[in-house]
C-alpha cells in the first residue's frame, strides 16, 4: 500500500488517492521513465493554470522532435486550478502532466503521486544545473527531483518617475537601503497627500513583499529542515516592524486600504509611487496608465542583499499510462530551446539559465535584465514544508494582524510561530 493511499486530514482539502499500486505505468518513486524514444505514439493531457506563457508554441516545437505525440491543453483559472487538482487526484482521475507551484509541491511529491526525474538526468536529458539553485531546491523531494522548472518569479522595486517628479524626490536607485525607501516613500506620501497618492504600496503579501525583507534581515520564515517556524526571530520581527511603521506613519496605506485595493492596482492607477513587484507583472504594467513612466531597479538592501524566487514547475502523473511521452514535454519544455519559446513571450523570466534576454527583450524600455541578475546573485528559495498551504492560512490570517497594529509585532510572531508549529508537528506524524 503506497503512502498515497491516504493523505486525509491535511489542510489542503483533504486529498486522499484511492487504491494501491499495481506496479503498472505508474509508481511514484519506483517509476523509471525513458524520453530517448522519439517516434513514440500517444496521447496526453497537460493542465495549466490561465497565464500569458506561449504553450502553444512550446507545443509545437516539442512536436517537431516528438511528431508522433498530441498534447492537448486544459486551462484553469489560478484560484481554481489546485482545488480541481485534488479532486482529480481523489478520484485517480489527474492528467498525465500538469503545472505545480512551491507551496504544493511537497504535498503530492511526499504521497508518490509523482514522476522522479532522477533516470532523465541519469541519461543525460536533463541536467538541473541549467536552473537557478533555487529553483532546484524548490522542486526537489528527499534528494529526487520530481518538477522540471517552467520559468521563475523575481522580485524589483517599481517606480513612478512622474511622481517623483511631481513630489520633488530623487529617483531609486539599485544602491538603495531601507531606510532611503522609508524616507522616499514619508516624503512622497506627505508631498502628494492631497492628491491621494502614496509614496509606497504595501500590504500583507508575502512572495512580493515581506519574504524578501525577511531574508534581507538575516531573519527565516521556517528553519533550515522546515520543522519550526521563525517569524519570532530577530530578523523576522524587524522586516515586519519595517513595514508596520510605514504603515503607521503615512508611508504606506493601511492594510485594510492594501486589502480592499492591492499593491498592484494603486501603483498601476498612479495611486503610489512605488511597489515591490514580481518579474512577472510586466504585462499588465506596460498596458496600464502608468506604463510610459515607470521604471524598475533592484530590491532596496537590508543588512543583506535578497530576493525570494518562485516559480512554476512541469511534473508528470505517477499512474499515467503514457508517461514517457508525459515525461518528455516535461523535459523538452525545460530544454534550452523551450525555455527560449518561454521567454519570447515576456510572461516570466525562463528557468534555463542563459535564456533570460528573451524575456528582457521582450520589453526593452524596463531594465528587466536586474531580475535574473539578482536572482543569481542572492535568490532565497520560497519557503514550504510537506503542507505549506494549511500554514500559509494561518500566516495571511496573523500577518495583516501584526501588520495593522492589532497585536505588537512580538506578540503577533510568537503566537503565529506557535501556530505554525502545531501543523508542521502535524506533518511529520502523517
């Protein structure tokens, strides 16, 4: 009996994979699959979650390699896309590739829902040290590689270079500190107060904001072996302290306004100056208001340069029948000549490394060439555990808390620790 015959009670809705393995196609970890085969025949669903990536031309130049295999796509929106995984998933019904993200990886990797990769790098077909170490570390369960990166998210400070303007403040610039951005941000914010504009958008997001500062303070979100959390310690506590004294004194909205209203809509309606945005809100800044006159720049310094990465994973389906020719989109896709495909589109920055001017080209009126430049300078991997989402619930609950000033930030860390580790305790006795 596999262990992924049972994975009820965890708190990303209960999955649970009925029935045993016959040692058939499938197998989790025992499974050994072979791409060398380019004439193989079949077909095979991939699901996707909705995004600007050019599938369908990855698609096709996969099809000029392997003739002989359909890929047929299936789309979903973001926010449905993992809900309707796992009822795939109960019902031993999930399609033969499908995209993974960070916080969900563990969860099927841990259960032997998934393909290892460890032959196709063992044959010579995939080599992960084309991608981001991060990003390695990301999809990598007990030392086996089961997700062949898509592309990955970096992290800049946005700006608007008409507001600057407007409130009589100097630019950023990639040697700026923390406190440069408070005082930007107060001086901004005070300056064009009338007018509704703030000098920085916060708020209580974690990937674009708050991870970063974070690592940038030497503080952790969990330890080095994801068993306990670590928002209480000194550095967590002083990244959200940051962050809650721009709220505090005008810098920064409230979070209720950054709730009702995100980050990313006040900058692109020119209701901010400034944003931590990722590498992949290009296209939606370039057709906004605002797209003539923004501009990027590294993330500002803490007592360290960091910037988290995330990103976006191709894995295949255990019990697919076709799981070679599952396998080989997954590898293609995450070959230098995919990963161009990818980075053609300007949706995100390609994994394979050295491929990444495509996206910069994409857009050459953004210095976006400073994403994948930090990334391999001083990228953090995306924190997760076996079940990350049941705790990422409790974190977008305690967060804005601690954030607003409803608990004092030592308070509001200790209980949220204390929380955390009542569900990864959880997770390591399933």
């Amino acid at each position: 009996m596999k262990r992924r015959t049972v994975l009820a009670g965890m708190a990303l809705g209960g999955l649970a994979m009925a029935g045993c393995s016959d040692g058939g196609a499938g197998g989790g970890a025992g499974t050994e699959v072979d791409v060398s085969d380019t004439e193989m025949e079949a077909t095979i669903e991939f699901a996707a979650w909705e995004s600007d990536f050019a599938w369908d031309a990855v698609i096709e130049g996969f099809n000029e390699k392997y003739p002989n295999i359909t890929v047929q796509v299936t789309k979903s929106p973001f926010k449905d896309f993992f809900t309707r995984l796992q009822t795939q998933a109960s019902g031993n019904n999930l399609p033969d590739a499908f995209m993974m993200n960070g916080p969900n990886f563990q969860l099927y990797a841990s259960h032997d829902i998934l393909v290892p990769f460890d032959t196709a790098v063992d044959a010579g077909e995939l080599d992960f040290s084309n991608y981001p170490e991060a990003m390695e570390e990301l999809y990598t369960y007990e030392g086996v590689p089961y997700g062949v990166p898509t592309s990955y998210d970096s992290i800049g400070l946005w700006y608007n270079e008409e507001l600057f303007e407007k409130a009589g403040v100097e630019v950023p610039t990639d040697e700026w500190t923390w406190e440069d951005l408070h005082e930007a941000s107060k001086a901004i914010s005070d300056a064009l107060k009338d007018e509704g504009v703030y000098g920085f958008a916060g708020g209580a997001y974690n990937q674009e904001l708050f991870y970063n500062l974070i690592f940038q303070a030497e503080g952790a979100v969990l330890n080095e072996d994801a068993t306990e959390a670590e928002y209480s310690s000194p550095g967590s506590r002083e990244a959200l302290q940051f962050l809650r004294d721009m709220v505090e004194d005008g810098s920064s909205p409230s979070i209720q306004t950054t709730a009702d209203t995100s980050p990313d809509e006040l900058f692109k309606s020119g209701k901010a100056a400034m944003v931590y945005g990722g590498s992949f809100r290009v296209s939606g800044y370039v057709d906004s208001a605002v797209g003539d006159v923004i501009q990027v720049v590294r993330l500002p310094e803490g007592k360290q340069r960091g910037v988290v990465l995330h990103g976006g994973a191709v894995v295949v389906n255990a019990e697919s029948e076709n799981a070679d020719a599952a396998a080989a989109f997954a590898v293609f896709h995450g070959s230098e000549e995919g990963q161009r495909i990818i980075g053609e589109s300007g949706a995100s920055i390609p994994a394979f490394q050295g491929t990444e001017q495509a996206y910069i080209d994409a857009h050459p009126e953004y210095d976006l060439s400073i994403f994948p430049e930090s990334a391999e300078e001083y990228g953090f991997p995306y924190p997760v555990s076996a079940n990350t989402q049941a705790w990422l619930e409790v974190e977008s609950d305690m967060v804005p808390k601690i954030l607003a000033g409803d608990l004092s930030v030592e308070e509001g860390t200790t209980q949220l620790d204390e929380k955390i580790n009542a569900l990864l305790t959880e997770e390591a006795e399933l």
